[in-house]
C-alpha cells in the first residue's frame, strides 16, 4: 500500500499485528484449548469473486500463519448448507473480541510517498477511524502480489 495522500487531521493510522503476538494474546487471555480449536477446525470463507469466489475452509491459525476476516467467516454463514458449532462460533466470537481489546498492535501514520509491504498470512492489518469519512481527502493505493 502506498500512501498519496494523509489524512490532514491523523485519522486512518494504520494498524498491525502480527501472527506470533495474536497467538500468545489468544494463549494468555483465552487459553490453551481455544488456540486449539482455532488451530484444528476448519471455518469456512467466502471468498470474493476476483479471487474465484465460492467457499473455502481452512483453519484460522498456524504455527506461522494467520487467516482472519471475520466478515467473510459471516458471509459463509449465510449459507443454509455451512453450519459450525457452538463452540468454534463461541472460539470466533471471543477471538474477535481479544484482537480488538489488545493494545500490542504496531500503529503508525503513513505519509505521502510511505510504502508498506504486509505480508498476509503473517498479519493482520486494519486503520483508525478516519474523523471526517468520506469528506476526507486520504488516498492510499493497495496492490496484491501474488505468490505461486
């Protein structure tokens, strides 16, 4: 992503965690067995149609890797055929919950010309509220890289 243009008031500070952070937070504050169950049970993600579209399952955790798009888990949901159990939706729900209450996310302000390179499956990346949404003049360009 590069930055062309801030937000002159500071908003949309990006945001990062990454994978090794998101599983000692899940360790510490949830326990062992929910970072056992987001390890072992597939959830299954909607997946947008530039990228195929159609489901796809897979796990939320690894031992290096992080898939966390709680939105497309939902959309997944939406269809009559998908159905996970009380205690995987109970493991997202307070999954959810942890990334947000944390306070060991790396968070910065891009400026013109900033160039950030985020490695998917290592982190989660997210923004701070821009002040006035779409009246802001912010423009950040996002790139994908795909690796074979």
């Amino acid at each position: 992503m590069v930055c062309v243009r801030a937000d002159p008031w500071g908003g949309g500070r990006s945001r990062v965690l990454d994978v090794d952070t998101v599983r000692d937070e899940v360790k510490n504050r949830l326990g062992t067995e929910t970072l056992e169950i987001l390890e072992t049970e597939p959830v299954p993600w909607q997946l947008a149609n530039y990228c195929g579209g159609g489901l796809k399952w897979r796990t939320v955790l690894t031992d290096s890797s992080i898939c966390w798009r709680r939105y497309t888990i939902d959309l997944a949901l939406n269809s009559k055929d998908v159905k996970l159990s009380d205690e995987v939706l109970a493991s997202l729900d307070a999954f959810e919950d942890t990334i947000a209450a944390t306070t060991r996310t790396v968070d910065f302000l891009m400026r013109e010309g900033e160039l950030l390179f985020s490695d998917n499956t290592r982190t989660i990346h997210a923004r701070t509220p821009i002040a006035d949404g779409n009246a802001s003049d912010r423009l950040m360009i996002r790139s994908w890289i795909r690796v074979s």
